[in-house]
C-alpha cells in the first residue's frame, strides 16, 4: 500500500527531570503495545532535564529498538518536536507520570480511531490519541505538559474541526500502582556505615 506509515501508533513522551519513573513508562507502553499487538516507534522528547532521565533512556536503548530519544527546542514544546517527526498512522501522547498509571483506556481509544468514529480521543488528565496526518496542523504551536497540553491540545484539534472524543477516566479504587523505577537501583549498593569505618 502506497504511502501507509511505517509504524501503528507513534508514541509522544516528552519528560523534563522524571528519572523517577521515565524507565518504568517506556518499558510499561513497549510492553502494552507488544501485547495488542502493533508496531510502534517510542519517541521521548527531553524538555530540558536537568537529571538522570537520559541515563536510564540510554540504559534501556538495548532491550528497547524502538525507543527514540530527541530535544525539543524549548520548555514545553516536547509534544510538538515529536509530533512532528512522528511516522506512525495513531499518536498517542502522554506524560511518564501518567505511563505508569493503568493504559488499558489506550486500546478502547485506538479501537476508536481505526473504526474512523473519531479523529482523536482525549483522557483527561492521562493521554491523548490522535490521528497523526490529520492532527498535524492543529498540533503546531501546541506548548505545556501534562494535563495543560492535554487541554490545548483538545482546544486545537476542536478549533480546526477535527472530531473529538473527550473521555473522563474514572480510578479504580484499589488498583495497584506499578513499582517505580528508580536510577540508584541500578547503582553498586553502598556499604553499611560500619563497613566504611577502618
């Protein structure tokens, strides 16, 4: 087929200073979009970190081929630097922090866009799913992270009149969150005070 994207979905991670849980994010969405199933490329967009997140990026380039790591131009415009060189025929766009949440609503919402009822779907406060080719020119100029790029980036697609789904996502209470994954878990461990005294 002429002209299809090389890749399902084209994930957009942008992080600034998240060495906390950036190793816990990209192995959960490699993991969830193995099991449905579709090729992907990983792309996470440095916002400036300030911190050890490009060293656990690096640390897991081996075991993840499709991980992807890029500068943005500037504080904030992480998701578009990514959006635009995304290749994927979905985006899907989020923050590491909300990656370690539940991702089950990612196949409800990329159900959705293949069916062609929607041109994006948006989880408040999680994630955005979105048509790449036809949310391009509303993601141009799109600035912020988390939920505030979550909220212009609903405004844009909107204002350009592309079809937008915007979902609430109820917590399960209960659920168990996943272990965060911490740099200095990969460090040699440190000798007891005891041990160092001579």
């Amino acid at each position: 087929m002429a002209g299809a994207a090389p890749y399902d979905v084209s994930v957009i991670l942008p992080f600034r200073d998240d060495e906390d849980v950036i190793g816990n994010a990209v192995q959960r969405i490699a993991g969830h979009l193995r099991e449905l199933g579709l090729t992907f490329e990983l792309l996470a967009v440095d916002e400036d970190s300030g911190d050890n997140s490009h060293a656990v990026l690096a640390l897991l380039r081996g075991s993840l081929p499709e991980l992807r790591v890029q500068h943005a131009p500037l504080r904030g415009r992480g998701a578009e630097a990514g959006i635009a060189r995304a290749q994927g025929h979905a985006l899907w766009i989020l923050s590491p922090h909300a990656a370690v949440a539940p991702l089950g609503s990612f196949q409800r919402a990329h159900e959705q866009l293949q069916r062609d009822e929607v041109d994006a779907v948006i989880i408040r406060g999680r994630f955005a799913v979105a048509h790449r080719v036809r949310a391009l020119p509303a993601a141009h100029g799109v600035r912020g992270l988390g939920p505030a790029l979550l909220r212009r980036l609903s405004r844009h697609l909107a204002a350009t009149g592309l079809r937008v789904d915007v979902q609430e996502l109820t917590p399960s209470i209960g659920a168990p969150r996943p272990p965060r994954f911490r740099f200095r878990d990969l460090l040699p461990a440190r000798r007891a005070d005891s041990e160092r005294r001579i």
